[in-house]
C-alpha cells in the first residue's frame, strides 16, 4: 500500500529509515506466527498495550482519585469508566495510524503541518511529558519515604537514577521491556486485590457509582477532579507511544497483515485498558469504602491516605501494599515516559538524544519544582501539584487528539485502514467533550 500525502503537505512522506524514529533497531523486532492457534498471534502481540496502559494508572491517577474517592464517594466512578472509554477509543485510532502508515503520530505530523507548528506542538507534548514525570518523581518519593524513611527531597533527588534501570531493560530487547512491565503490573494488581477485599466495599453503591449524575458537571470540586481524572487518564504522550510500538512487531507490511495486526493490536490495548480501569477504579473504591464511608472527606494526599488505611481497616499490611503498588506504579511510569519522550524529540525534531541523556534532562526538570515546593510549602504542597500536573495533562490533550483523528479520517494518508465513518464521528466528540471540559474549567478559575 503506497501512502501518500496531500499536496499541501508540508514535507514528503519520510524515508523507511527516518520512519523508525525512536524504536530504533527494536522496530520489527518480535516475530509474529504465521500459522498454528490463534492465541500464538495474540500472544506475539501482547505487550504494547500493557506498556500503554502504565500511563493510565501512573502516580498522578492515585492523587486524582484518591481525592475523588474521599471526597464524593462513589460518584467519580463514572468518570473513570468514560474515560477509559475515551482512552480505549483513541489507542485503537493512534494504533491504526501506526500500523497504517509506519508512521508514529510525532512523525505523521511532521510531515503534515508546518515547522512552527510542529515546534508548537512539540513543546507542548514535551510539556505534557514533563507533568506525567513531576507526577512519577512525586510519587515515587513518596513510595520511598512511606517504605524505607527517605525524605521526600532526597528521594526526588534519587528517582535520577532510573535511568540506569530503563538502559538496562533496553538493551536486553523490547520483549524484556515489555515483561518487566507485565511483572510490575501484576505486582500493582494483587496489592490492590488484597486491599479491595480488606475494604469490603458495598457492591450496589459501586455499580450505582458507574451512573453518570449530574453533580459531577454541576459542582466546581467535582469537575475540577473529573477533569483531573480524565486528563491522568487519557495522557497525550500515550498516543504518540502506541503509534511506535506497535511498528515493533514483524507483521506483514500488505493490507492483509496490516489488517491482522490491527485486530491484534486493539484486542491487546483494550484488554489492557480495561485492567487499568480495575486499578484506577480501585484507588477510588477503595478511598470511598475506607475515608468517605467514615467521614473522612479530606483525604487527599498519597501519604495522608497511607497513614489512615491500617488503623481504619485494622490490618497493617494494607498500607505496605499501598506502598508497594506506588513505588511499582512509579517506576513503571519511569519507562515508558523515557520512551514516549526519546519518539517524540525523534519524531518532531529529527534530532536522536542518547536515551540516558533524554532521560536526565526531563527528570531533571521535572525534579526542580517538586524540590522547591517541598522545601517551600511542605509535603501539603507536593499534593497540590500532583494534582495541578493530572489538569496541566488533560489541557494538553486536545494538541495530539485533534491532529490523530484528522490523520487516521484521511484515506490519502490511510490508505485501505482508513478509520470508518462512525468511529471518526465517536472520535470527534471525544475531542469536542474534552475541549469542552478544559474551557468549563478554564471559565470555573476565572471565576472563582
């Protein structure tokens, strides 16, 4: 399948070298079953979608809702379960365009749009990148201290040395990468199972929970969160990932095999997808079983939470697990973020940074702020900008969703994959729902 771009476009398709971006010698790396039982191809397949599905239960997710959770019981539950319908949606569109045009979302725009609106768009997604990370160094400090006494400073300071961690699992291939996740993943999921069953959350008032009400728009606090809750669930920087990865397997570049792979590389990210509901929608359950239920509706540190679930529920290993799960929770954000942000430097900017020095740099910034809060306004204030980096997220989200749909709608560029009519028009309003959200918020702080 030729891929072609419009006539206006602002550059030539890239050359098949250029098109391997950030995975670099990892693209078509995994081999993928040209015969034997279906599960065989699934299996070749499984693993984008799970490393995806990290940026969907980082950190800044147990801020939002843990908040959520103590605040308004179950009412946010709802949130989450539109989100991950929204995420769901725009993983399969950004896997699509992927597997359709060997083209990550950073380089399709590349080579759609002008150079100043790439700039625009490429720092705007490197800022996005930075607040996931601001989200991953809080809470991976906080994991620290709850775990091993390390004050917070010194283990923002420490989450620098991660890098060694993800170079590790780099150079050992993308499969190892990828099970290494799966691992932390599982590791996430049984600490949260325990805790959950520890709670005993009441199973009508959590299935009424999954009922949109409108409180949830009508009540500046319940929309700030909402918003805070969509923007740590659907990150930008995921859908320039997704793109990437999926070009990691060995599929056949026709339009058989890339239908194929499509199908299989759906069925993996929305199995995915949905574990991260079960996780995102267990820190809420289990902040509206234990603090709501109790009366306590001001819950909204990682730290504060932590220090309240063993004499709440009366069994010490529940705050260990909580413990545990956050520091797993934050170092698997630690590898993906690096990836996501080497794809889209690479992408927009045609310029390859060493992944260790890539690495640096975005800790680094993402470091300063959260050290000179501390020391400014206390463990309070890294709270707060937890947070502040989930809005910062979900306002950002608009730059990569519009020009993803406008790609994937476009069957010059899409070619026999072209996105049908009726997932495009789902597509846009997804956009159009979040637009709307960030300009209600944007309009509730003005106000008030």
């Amino acid at each position: 399948m030729s891929v072609d771009f419009h006539p206006h476009a602002a550059s030539p398709l890239p050359s098949p070298a250029a098109a391997i971006g950030g995975l670099g010698d990892h693209h078509a790396s995994i081999a993928v079953p040209k015969g034997g039982p279906w599960w065989f191809r699934l299996l070749a397949f499984l693993g984008p979608g799970y490393m995806v599905s990290v940026g969907y239960m980082d950190p800044g997710n147990w801020a939002t809702d843990l908040a959520g959770g103590s605040q308004f019981g179950y009412l946010l539950l709802s949130v989450i379960l539109l989100s991950n319908l929204m995420a769901i949606v725009l993983q399969s569109l950004s896997a699509r365009l992927g597997i359709a045009t060997g083209l990550d979302l950073a380089q399709a725009c590349q080579a759609r749009y002008p150079r100043g609106v790439n700039r625009a768009l490429w720092g705007i997604c490197e800022l996005a990148i930075i607040a996931c990370d601001l989200a991953e160094v809080i809470g991976t400090a906080i994991a620290l201290k709850l775990l091993f006494g390390i004050p917070l400073t010194m283990g923002a300071i420490i989450t620098a040395v991660d890098v060694v961690l993800v170079l590790l699992l780099m150079n050992r291939g993308f499969r190892a990468l990828e099970a290494f996740v799966i691992a932390l993943l599982l590791i996430i999921s049984v600490c949260f199972g325990i805790q959950i069953a520890l709670a005993a959350p009441p199973i009508a008032a959590v299935l009424g929970g999954f009922i949109p009400r409108a409180q949830v728009v009508t009540d500046p606090h319940a929309l700030y969160l909402a918003i805070g809750i969509i923007g740590a669930t659907v990150m930008p920087h995921n859908l320039y990932l997704h793109s990437s990865i999926v070009q990691t397997r060995a599929y056949a570049r026709t339009d058989v095999g890339r239908r194929s792979a499509l199908r299989w590389a759906v069925t993996d990210s929305t199995a995915a997808l949905m574990f991260a509901l079960f996780i995102n929608a267990s820190i809420l359950i289990l902040a509206a079983a234990v603090f709501h239920a109790q009366g306590r509706t001001d819950v909204q540190e990682i730290e504060q939470a932590h220090a309240l679930l063993a004499p709440m529920l009366g069994v010490g290993l529940a705050s260990t697990l909580f413990a545990v799960a956050l520091l797993a929770s934050g170092i698997n954000s630690t590898v993906t973020a690096t990836l996501a942000g080497q794809i889209v430097m690479e992408g927009f900017l045609q310029l390859r940074l060493p992944p260790w020095l890539r690495r640096l740099l975005t800790r680094g910034i993402a470091i300063v702020p959260v050290v000179i809060v501390t020391g400014l306004y206390g463990e309070a204030g890294t709270a707060r900008l937890l947070v502040l980096s989930q809005v910062v997220l979900s306002m950002q989200l608009p730059f990569a969703v519009i020009p993803l749909v406008r790609f994937v709608s476009d069957r010059d560029l899409m070619g026999a994959l072209v996105a049908p009519p009726w997932l495009v028009r789902i597509a846009w309003v997804i956009a159009a729902v979040i637009v709307g959200l960030n300009l209600k918020l944007l309009w509730d702080i003005a106000l008030h």
